[in-house]
C-alpha cells in the first residue's frame, strides 16, 4: 500500500507542470532531450534506478574518507533573472544536500534528508543568473532537477522520530548554523536553524549548541537585550530539542565595538613580539566586571528554561577555550596576530606576576639564591620567555604563575556560572594537548570544576584514535579521579575514522558528552551509518577498569619544550601512542599523585620526563613502600629526580630499598617504543596485582591496531582502527573478527 501511494505521488509530480519551467532534468527522460544534464566523473559514478516503481537516479557514495561523491550538473542555458531551482528527491537516508556555487541559508528550503521515506522537495532560490553548472553532495534518489521562474511552495523538512533511542541519559549535542555576521542578521541564523535542525533531530542529538556572544546582547553598555538568542532558542524548542550554548565574553570576536572601540579595551601581548591581541588580557580587572555581569544577565534570564540543556563556559581563548591565544580569529572574525606563544607582557601581566613571586619568596634575597640572579628588589621583576631562565627554578616559577594565572581565571567562571545557574549542566572547555604555552592545566581544571558539581569538556580530538588518546587521556585521568562529568569535541576534520575513534574514546572513559561539528557527520559519505550503530553505545556509561598509570610529566614540560609542546615530535606522545596498543592506562598528574591518585593503579610507569618536585617523589616512594610496582627507563632521559637534583630516594630503591614493592629500571631504549610497550605487556601479566578482566585482555592476541578497553559493568569493547579486517583471539580461546574502523563489544 505504501509503495502505491508513493508511486502515486511520483506520478503526480511528474506530470504537474510548472506554470514556466525553464529547464528541467528527469529521470524518466531520455537524456538527449532534456536541458539539464548530469554528467559522470570519477567523483559522480550513478545509475538509472527503479524505486517504489519510479525512475531515480542513484549516486554511488564515494569509498575514500576524505572526499566526497556529488551529481554534477550541467545547465544548457540558465536562467538569467529571478528563478527557483527544485530538486525533487526520494527521502532516504540521512544527510544535508549542499550545493556549489552555493547560497545563503535564506534561499534554500527542504535541504535535510530525514529518511522520511517521501518524495520532497529542496529549493534554491537565485536572484540573479543561475550557474552553468552545479555540484550537489548529500544526494540520492534524484527524481528531477527543475528550474522555474514561479516560486513554488516552499516546506521544510518533516519531523521524524529519532533514529536511535537511547536508554540512559547523555548529552549529544552538535552544531548549527545560528552565529549570523551581526546580530541584525538574525533572520539568516533562523534560516540555517530551520534548515538543519530536523536532520539534528533525525539523528538522534538532543543538544544544540550556538555560541552567545557578549556583543551580541550588551551591544549599548549597561542594556541586555536578548532577542537574538531567544530566537534562536524559540527555533530549537520548536523541533523538540534543547539548547546547550557556549558563553563567550573574552574572546576577540565575542567584544561589543563599544569596548572594542574605547578605553578599557585590553587585550594580551605576547612577549615574542610586543603585539596586542584582541582576546581581553585576564589580568585587566574590568574583564572580571564584564564576564561576571554577563554571565548573571545570562542566568537572570535562561536559568528557567526547561529546553536549556547545559551551558559550555568560553572564558578565554581564541575560541573559548581555558587557555591562551593560539591560532584563532581577532574582533569580527578578522585576521588579527596570534601564535601559540607567551601571552604576558602587558604591564598588568607582569605586575601580577611580581607579587605572586613576592608573595611566594618573600625576601629578595631568597628569590635570587633561586634563580640565580642579582635583583635589588622585586620591583625590577618582569615576566620573561621561558628559554631565558637561568636555573630551572627561575624557569618553573613562569609556568607555574602562567598556569595558574589561567587556572584562576577559569576557575572564577565556573562560580560566577553556578551562582548564576544553580541548577543548570556546566562544562568548562579544556583545549590544547599540554605545553605551557597553551595554559590548560588539566588537573587544576578537573579539580576546580568538582567545587561546582561541574564538568569539563576536550575540545581537541582528531581523526586518528590513537592520538586522541594521548592528548586527552591527562583531561580524562583527572576528570574521573576528581569525579566529574566528561566530554568531548573535534578540533576540525572528522570522517568515519575519526566518528568511530571519537565514539570509543567517550565510551571507555565513561563520558556523558560527545559533541559533533554538523560536518563531522554529513560532511562527508561515510560517517552517518557509525554515527547511527555506534552512538547507541553511550547508554553504557561506564568507567574503564584501570591498573596501569604513566606519571604524567608536569614539571619536566614546564622544564623543556621538547617534552609535549611539539605533539608529533614528542617523544612522551609517541610512547604513549605504542604504549596504548598493549594495555589501556592513566595518566597520573604531580596533582593528583599529591593528593592520594596513586591508590588507585598497581603499576606506574615513565615514558619520558622524570624530573619531578619533591612531594611528588616523596608520594611515589610511599607508595611503592606500601606495594606499588614502579618501572622506568633511564636511557635517554635519566632517574627520576627532584628539580635541585636530589635523587637520595631513587638512590634507595636501586639499593634494593623498596618496602612492600618494588622498582624496576628498564635497561633498553625507550626510542623506539615497541620494545618497552612488549616488556610492560609481559611484566603486568606476571603482576599478581593486576585485575583478571585486564590479565585476561592482556592475554589476547591481535594485531596492534586493534585497542580494547575493559569497562567496570564488565564488558569488553574493543576498536579495529585499521584499513583490514582484524582477527582476534580473546584469552577463553573465542575467535572474532572486526572489520576496519568498527568497534566490538564482548
């Protein structure tokens, strides 16, 4: 019956005519005798199809991750005035039918495939000439292709039930096009909601995220006016979906023009060049009256909406993040100067940073003893870069205050936030992967966000699952030992790979959030199918069953870039990533280790970095004392030390002085890897410590692309991030295999 009535509506179609069509591609036409071609390509392979009894053609999708199959078209004469183009189309599948040349957001109409299972209708609008040709992704089932010069009726996409359902609670949340040029362009943001919030819907997102920028409602000073985010928010509610914003009142971009364009605006200086960036210097007080008054203007008005899911904190950064300047853009998304670099040099900056050392030393006389300099007091201290210090006291007193400096500053957000919103989600945005530079401080961030029942929120991860792990692992570590909710998002580019390996990283973390850039997941052929069979997963949420911790070397990257401020040319990186094909692991923070982390694993290992502050060597030799199993490796990097050197307790423990557990000192090669991952893969299945379930995944045999993770319900996932399928035998003797980039549950 629905087949009939389908073909009905094919057939009605077909046969309407248009009071002018202008030209007009069909399906069911010979193709000699029409005035709208498709033309074929590598990238535009299709075929004459039959479906539901009409005529379509079908695109073959494309096979390469990181390219895109379209119809490209061809139009004989284009219309040179005011026309409508029509796609007329079979709804299967999921996607956004996207267009080039393009158009804005408020000429197009019906552009979400929802797998209604209907013929519809996605019309462009142009004003002037039409092109001559046309490249159209996110499209099958093509019935016809029409030009008109009468409007047709313009419908948006239905609303669908969601594809998947999901059992437990989660926050997943994307993208949409709700950020306009200017507030006064509101109508262009609605059009871009409209348009892609029943595909949102669809694929089973509950959250949506815009960003609030603070010019954008204290456009006068002292007056709110919210009506831009109110229609937004009114839009979303609409499609039965909630909001989740990100507050941003630092950032370049986010500044009224009236701060912009006054006296109080203040922006950082870097101390490579003495060049201000428009993202305001935290260490200008009226940032503290701004960001706090608008956080509250914020609460005063949302915090009574039911359809506000969360909010995201934005206080600083390029783009929000809780760090430093980096890459992003400058006021009006303008191209402004920025660098990953020392953001310090403005009077204010350097003022703060001399009474932290004033109040930390006290006497001059201590502070040069430290750093071996010749200050007659603290008023000739100044802020410096890094590689100047002459001790590497002087060095991490730097980091520490800059560090902490951004720490603080986050930190201030968080409670302006929770006074404001008392009952309401909140996630601070933790960026970067770990240098100084950046500013994140990872432990302090997890930390300070408990006080508020709060959580955090990585907004680094990339296609490749292996690297996400590394740069987030600190993040997560502390996420879970602090007990908070956890999240993630992309830093760019995502294709099915990188859908998957995002998908994985949150579930065997036990996160709660897992935010997608629309484009991650219809931006390209491949990712909506593991979005839809593996988000599912996240009714899991559950925490990995964790043995093994590498101490996360703090004050070593503090000490020298070479450490992590070079990602892929980090040698702690590259170990973490070889490491992580044998065993799942934490990573253990000087933070967290002072405050007790460490009775939490049976074995620590270092992979590179072991220099260390006292009370943190102190904590591990009482741990191992009390049972810990300790591994390292001296060649390249040394024993682990304290920074004045003192290596009275690694002394002892190569004595045979090791309590209850014992010390292990690798004598091979850290570089390359493997070696050292195959000697911990050995060791920990002679360790009498170590979990069964992880014994028993350690016992597996697979190839090193496959990863697996233990979780505390007690199931097995594991990730085949490879191009082949993957033969696994588990420890019971059971045989499976895993196709490429396809999780597995056990």
């Amino acid at each position: 019956m629905q087949s009939r009535r389908l073909s009905g509506l094919l057939i009605l179609l077909g046969a309407a005519s248009f009071a002018a069509d202008l030209a007009r591609w069909d399906a069911s036409q010979p193709p000699k005798s029409q005035s709208i071609r498709l033309e074929s390509a590598a990238d535009s392979v299709w075929r004459i199809d039959v479906s539901s009894g009409q005529p379509v053609a079908r695109l073959k999708p494309s096979a390469d991750y990181y390219s895109r199959a379209a119809y490209l078209i061809s139009i004989d004469k284009p219309p040179v005035g005011p026309s409508w183009m029509i796609f007329e189309f079979l709804d299967r599948g999921y996607g956004l039918i996207t267009i080039s040349p393009g158009l804005p957001e408020t000429k197009q109409w019906g552009v979400a495939r929802v797998n209604s299972g209907r013929v519809r209708r996605a019309v462009y609008r142009y004003d002037k000439a039409a092109p001559a040709k046309l490249r159209v992704e996110g499209l099958d089932y093509l019935r016809a292709v029409i030009f008109t010069d009468q409007q047709p009726p313009l419908e948006q996409a239905p609303l669908v039930e969601p594809a998947v359902k999901y059992a437990a609670y989660s926050e997943r949340v994307t993208s949409v096009s709700g950020d306009a040029a200017t507030p006064d362009l509101i109508n262009d943001a609605l059009a871009g909601v409209r348009n892609q919030l029943p595909l949102v819907r669809a694929l089973g997102f509950n959250g949506v995220e815009t960003y609030v920028r603070w010019g954008y409602v204290e456009r006068q000073r002292g007056v709110y006016d919210w009506s831009y985010y109110d229609a937004l928010l009114n839009e979303v509610e609409k499609h039965g979906l909630q909001w989740f914003p990100m507050l941003l009142a630092g950032s370049g971009y986010a500044l009224p023009a009236w701060l912009h364009d006054g006296p109080q605006n203040f922006g950082f200086k870097c101390l490579e060049h003495g060049i201000v960036h428009d993202t305001q210097s935290i260490f200008q007080p009226f940032q503290t009256e701004y960001a706090s008054r608008f956080i509250a203007e914020f609460g005063k008005h949302y915090a009574g909406r039911k359809s506000l899911l969360g909010i995201r904190l934005g206080p600083s950064g390029d783009y929000g993040e809780a760090q430093y300047p980096a890459k992003g853009p400058g006021y009006g998304f303008r191209q402004h100067h920025t660098h990953i670099g020392y953001w310090a040099a403005d009077d204010l900056a350097v003022a703060d940073f001399r009474r932290t050392m004033e109040k930390k030393y006290g006497d001059i006389a201590k502070l040069n003893s430290a750093w071996n300099s010749r200050f007659s007091s603290f008023d000739q201290i100044k802020t410096f870069l890094p590689e100047t210090a002459l001790t590497p006291r002087q060095r991490i007193d730097f980091a520490d205050w800059y560090f902490n400096a951004m720490s603080e500053w986050c930190e201030k957000w968080a409670v302006w936030s929770r006074q404001a919103l008392p009952n309401t989600v909140i996630h601070q945005s933790s960026g970067g992967w770990g240098p100084v530079q950046i500013g994140t401080d990872y432990s302090y961030q997890a930390r300070s966000m408990s006080k508020v029942k709060g959580g955090i929120r990585l907004t680094n991860e990339g296609d490749d699952f292996a690297d996400n792990f590394t740069i987030t692992r600190m993040a997560s570590s502390a996420a879970r030992f602090y007990g908070i909710p956890l999240g993630y998002e992309p830093g760019g580019f995502g294709s099915k790979r990188g859908v998957v390996a995002r998908l994985y990283n949150c579930i065997t973390n036990g996160g709660i959030h897992q935010f997608f850039y629309q484009g991650n997941i219809v931006g390209n052929d491949q990712s909506v199918e593991p979005w839809l069979k593996y988000s599912k997963l996240l009714d899991m949420h559950s925490k990995p069953v964790i043995d093994v911790a590498a101490f996360y070397p703090d004050t070593a990257l503090k000490l020298d870039d070479e450490v992590v401020r070079y990602r892929w040319a980090s040698t702690f990186f590259t170990a973490g990533r070889t490491m992580r094909e044998e065993v799942d692991f934490d990573y253990a923070s000087e933070q967290m280790i002072r405050e007790g982390a460490l009775d939490r694993y049976k074995v620590l290992m270092f992979l590179w970095g072991a220099v260390m502050e006292a009370p943190t060597l102190e904590k591990i030799d009482q741990w191992v004392r009390n049972g810990g199993t300790l591994v390292f490796s001296p060649r390249f990097r040394g024993y682990p030390v304290t920074v004045e050197g003192d290596s009275s307790i690694v002394n002892k423990w190569l004595a045979g002085d090791t309590g209850k557990g014992r010390v292990i000192s690798y004598g091979g090669d850290l570089v390359p890897a493997q070696s050292y991952a195959n000697y911990m893969r050995e060791l920990l299945l002679k360790t009498p410590s170590i979990s069964p379930a992880t014994r028993a995944a350690l016992q597996m045999q697979k190839p090193s692309s496959v990863y697996w993770s233990v979780l505390e319900n007690g199931k097995l996932l594991m990730l085949n991030f490879g191009d082949r399928t993957a033969s696994v035998r588990l420890a019971s003797g059971k045989a499976l295999t895993i196709p490429p980039y396809e999780i597995a549950v056990e």
